[in-house]
C-alpha cells in the first residue's frame, strides 16, 4: 500500500517555475515507479512525466519536455516534479501517481494517486 500526498502547487505568472513535491508512505516506496499526470477542467487526464523505480530513466510528454524534470529520492520517499518556463496551457491539477513494475504513461496502469494540487499559470 502506498499513499501520496502531492504540495507545492499555486499561482505563476507564464515564464515562471513552480516544483510539485509528492511524499509517499510504505515501507516499498522505492519499488515502485512514479508518474505524474494532469487534468485541466474538462479534459482528459493526460500524461506528464514518469521515473523508474531506481530513478535512472525518465520519460516525459512532448509538452512539457525540456522544460520540466522529474526526479526521486529513495531514502526520504520523494518525488519531484521542477516546472520551468510554464505556460498558461500548463493549468492543471496536477496528481502524482506510482505503479508496480516498469514506468508508463498511461494512467489505467497506475494503482495509487495522490489528491492532487492545483497549477495556475497566468499570462
């Protein structure tokens, strides 16, 4: 069993930078691989960023790529999403998410989700 508690989120100008942090419980934390994904109001949830388990490969959607980094820590059972230069399509409530096995960038696959944290970025 995994919970996910995402922070972090808030108003940003476009151009700006925001860093979500996801703190996870359970003793298997680093077995798992972790996501995060967004849903703006009434779209789909859509895919965003994904680590391994061990942190050594990432993954990222076309949208957000070179613009923002995921990253883990193992021993305090966190992840990070960085957000640089976000932009007003970037408005989302954005959730952290983790999975058995190997990173993916479909949300079905994912067992536990955090409650998410609202991103808002002005123009």
């Amino acid at each position: 069993q995994v919970q996910l508690v995402e922070s972090g989120g808030g108003l940003v100008q476009a151009g700006g930078s925001l860093r979500l942090t996801c703190a996870a419980s359970g003793r298997t934390f680093s077995s798992y691989a972790m996501g995060w994904f967004r849903q703006a109001p009434g779209k789909e949830r859509e895919f965003v960023a994904a680590i391994s388990w061990i942190g050594g490969n990432t993954y990222y959607a076309d949208s957000v790529k070179g613009r923002f980094t995921i990253s883990r820590d193992n021993a305090k059972n966190m992840v990070y999403l960085q957000m640089n230069s976000l932009k007003p399509e970037d408005t989302a409530v954005y959730y952290c998410a983790a999975k058995k096995g190997l990173m993916g960038n479909y949300y079905g696959d994912y067992d536990y989700w955090g409650q998410g944290t609202q991103v808002t970025v002005s123009s």
